[in-house]
C-alpha cells in the first residue's frame, strides 16, 4: 500500500532541495533517516521531518509495519517566488527571486510497487 505525505512552502529552492531527496530515494525509512540525520544540507531536516510524517501515517492509519517502508518516489516540486528588487547603478534595477518548494514522500511496504 502506497501511503503519502506532503510539506508545502518550504523556504529552501527546489533545486537545492532535490540533491536531498535525490539521496534516499528508493531507501528503506529507517536508512534514510540515518543519512538525513548527517547530511550537512539544510534540506536534510525537513525532508526527515515528512520522511517521518509518512512513516507515521503508514503506521497510525494503515496498521503498516514502519520497519518494512521504504521510499518508492520523493520529489520536491516548485511553490511561489517571493519576488524583489535591488537598485543597481545608473539608476536600473536588478530582481531578486526568493523561491519556496513542495516536498511530496510516498512511502510503500509492497515490492510489487518499486517495479512501476
């Protein structure tokens, strides 16, 4: 059974936050935990925090064991942008893109579903 968990409006850019998930992708929960515990990215504790969150909806909804999960898809997608702007000489401006992102998990306990 496929079970999921999302964290929206992250204030870290989707492309630095997807060298995280890119990490554990396809690890049990338990492994993953582990890596994310030492990674020195500041993505590391929020895709832990829904990593969790996933296990635990597994658990607490689906009676699912959480030591035989492991991560079937991880993404991390883009949310707004903040936009500014910054003066620069000669009187033109220069922009200023603050980018936020959605970190969705879906975790399994099936093997059948890591073939799709």
């Amino acid at each position: 059974m496929q079970v999921r968990a999302i964290a929206k409006n992250i204030g870290i850019p989707p492309r630095k936050m997807r060298l995280v998930t890119n990490a554990v992708k396809g690890l049990r929960v338990n492994e993953a935990l582990a890596i994310l515990q030492f990674l020195p990215n500041a993505g590391a504790r929020p895709v832990s925090v829904v990593v969790a969150s996933a296990a635990a909806n597994a658990e607490n909804n689906y009676n699912l064991d959480p030591d035989q999960l492991y991560i079937l898809n991880i993404v991390a997608d883009d949310s707004f942008r903040i936009k500014r702007v910054k003066p620069r000489s000669h009187g033109r401006v220069a922009t200023i893109q603050r980018r936020f992102c959605h970190v969705t998990v879906i975790v399994s306990d099936d093997p059948a579903d890591k073939r799709h």
